[in-house]
C-alpha cells in the first residue's frame, strides 16, 4: 500500500472533503437514512458546513486528512463534546475512510491520531455517537476498545437519527490493537 500521510484540513480542503463526506456517507447509510436526508445532504450542502466549519474552528476543533499520493482517501475530526452524554470527554467525529481503501488500517491510523489531540487539550477520553444500524463502524470502535455508554436522539433537522454512544476512559494506547 502506498504511504498515508496525515495532515491537519484548512479551508481549501473543504471541496475535496465535502466530496468524501457525500460519498462515504450515501455508501454507509443507504439502507439507514430516510430519502429526504439523501436529497438534502448533498456536496453543495457540505461544502458550505465545511467551509463554515474550517473558517470558524470550534473549541479544540482538529480537523484531520489522510492522503495518499496526495488524493484524500480518509477524514476524522475531534474537539470538545456537543452533548453532555460524552460525559465530559473530547468527542470523535466524521470519521470517514474511502470504500476502496477500507481495512487497510487507515481508520486506525486517523482514531489514533485523533486521541493524541484530545490527549494533549486533557481531555479524561474520547466518545462519539453511531447510528444505530451501521454495525460495521460500531465494530470497528469496539474491536479498537470502545464500548458502549448510552443513546442518543440527533436533534438534526434533516434526520432525527437514533445513536448509540461509544467511548474509551482513557486516551493513552488508543486505540486499542484488534
Ligand atoms: C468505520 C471506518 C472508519 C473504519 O476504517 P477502516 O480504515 O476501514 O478500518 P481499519 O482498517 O483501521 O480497521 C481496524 C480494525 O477495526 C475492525 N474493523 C474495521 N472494519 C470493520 C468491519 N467492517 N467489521 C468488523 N470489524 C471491523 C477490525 O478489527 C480492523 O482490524 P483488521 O482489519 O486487522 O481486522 C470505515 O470503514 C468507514 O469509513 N466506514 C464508513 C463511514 C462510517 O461509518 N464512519 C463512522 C461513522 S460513526
């Protein structure tokens, strides 16, 4: 496999990653999301958030690409929790690897370098929510030593999403080897 390399996003990478996001997420989802969520979750839509988001960062916001031969082929992001079911830890989000260089260890490779940025803003862990029904990421958390601390409803207003949340209590040696 050609080497991954990781960097932090800026701005100028919101296109390459609103591509990504739509694409791995009509994949994960398309027996999960209601249409309307199909439909509205478009690379116009993303774009803009991740233009919003990349320009405006958010408290302990890392926004992290992993490239290979220059072409993004996965994304992860981490920063303070947005619900107070992560019980204080940071909160892991868009976690997002492209279908044709899955299990290839770069999911891994992003989760790891994530919890060093939760790690050094001292946060006690890491959580994240997973929708209910995706089993293949809620597996790959738990093989990595997650497990599981309650549910949540997404108060979206495009999808309502049932979750489930998944967290480590501690961030050295995460994750874990499977
Ligand atoms: C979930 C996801 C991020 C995992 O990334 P990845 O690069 O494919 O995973 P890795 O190769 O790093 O896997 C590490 C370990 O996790 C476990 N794992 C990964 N995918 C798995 C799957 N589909 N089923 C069961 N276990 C899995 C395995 O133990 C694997 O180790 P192994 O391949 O040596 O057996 C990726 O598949 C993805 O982008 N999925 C779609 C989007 C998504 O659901 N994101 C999460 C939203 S909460």
């Amino acid at each position: 496999m050609a080497e991954i390399a990781l960097r932090s996003a800026d701005v100028a990478d919101a296109a390459a990653i609103a591509r990504l996001h739509v694409a791995v997420w009509r994949q994960t989802y398309r027996d999960l999301a209601p249409r309307e969520a199909f439909t509205a979750l478009d690379e116009r839509y993303r774009l803009e958030k991740w233009r919003e988001k990349l320009s405006r960062p958010q408290a302990d916001q890392l926004v992290l690409l992993a490239e290979q031969e220059n072409r993004l082929v996965g994304m992860g992001a981490a920063g303070a929790p947005s619900d107070d079911a992560f019980g204080g830890r940071g909160e892991i989000k868009f976690l997002y690897v492209d279908q044709a260089v899955k299990r290839q260890g770069i999911g891994r490779h992003l989760l790891r370098h994530l919890a060093m940025h939760l790690a050094e803003r001292r946060y006690p862990g890491a959580a994240l929510s997973v929708v209910e029904g995706n089993r293949a990421a809620a597996a790959f958390y738990q093989a990595l030593g997650a497990r599981v601390i309650g549910r949540q409803v997404d108060p979206g207003p495009i999808w309502r999403s049932h979750n489930i949340i998944m967290a480590w209590d501690a961030l050295d040696g995460l994750p874990r080897q499977p």
